[in-house]
C-alpha cells in the first residue's frame, strides 16, 4: 500500500516539473524532448556557467591586478617624489647647451683642421721648394 502511494507521489511530482533534471527544461517538456537534444543543451547550458565563472575569475584578477599596479605607483610616487621632480633631480643638459657644446667642438676641430694644413704646407714650402715642370 505504501508502495503505489509513494509512485503516484513521485509521478505527480515529475510530472508537474518540480522536480527536473535538467535547469531550463521542466520533466513534462523533458519528456517530450529527444534524449540526445537534451544532452546537449544541458552540456551548453553547464558550458555557459563555467565560462560565466570563468570570466568572472579572469575579471576578478584583472581587477586585482590594476589595484597591485596602482598602489605599486603611488608607493613609488611618495618613495620617489613625482615625475617632474624626479627628472629636476636627475636633470641632464638642456638641448642649448648640447648645441652650444657641440658647435664649439665644431669650430676647435675646424681650426687644428685649418692650423694642420696651413702647418703641413708651410713645411712643404720650407723643405721641397717648387721644381720646375717639364711639360714632356
């Protein structure tokens, strides 16, 4: 007697979709479904929650990871000072004063230029004095 009562319990209970094996689907539109189309939905539904879970985590760390970089800036920033004072603490030569430095090398190197030749030629002058040529 217990045995019908509790089929009849478990029948009416599928029956009416409370109980269902599967999250969007009721018993009754179950039952009425080809097995291997349920399978599949329910692996595309189970995929969908863990690339749900998935993204959530990739979000999560990324998150974390912003938060990491951002407080690993401000620390450098109060260790360090900011970008402007840090480039007035290690300030190199202005872009005049390259320039400048480089045209004086220009004009010294220019001027031994001159002074070797003007040198070389007097002392040719002075040791070989100019042969006569013999348009031969």
């Amino acid at each position: 007697m217990l045995l019908p009562s509790f089929l009849l319990a478990f029948y009416l209970i599928s029956y009416c979709g409370t109980s269902s094996a599967h999250p969007t689907l009721s018993a009754k539109q179950l039952a009425e479904e080809e097995p291997k189309d349920v399978a599949l939905r329910t692996q595309l539904h189970l995929h969908q929650k863990r690339m749900d879970r998935f993204y959530e985590i990739i979000g999560t760390a990324e998150t974390n990871q912003a938060r990491t970089q951002k407080e690993a800036n401000q620390a450098r920033t109060q260790k360090e000072g900011t970008l402007e004072s840090l480039m007035e603490r290690t300030a190199s030569p202005s872009t005049a004063e390259l320039v400048q430095v480089n045209a004086d090398n220009i004009r010294n190197m220019l001027k031994s230029n001159q002074q070797a030749a003007s040198g070389s030629q007097a002392a040719a002058a002075n040791n070989n004095p100019p042969q006569p040529h013999n348009g031969a």
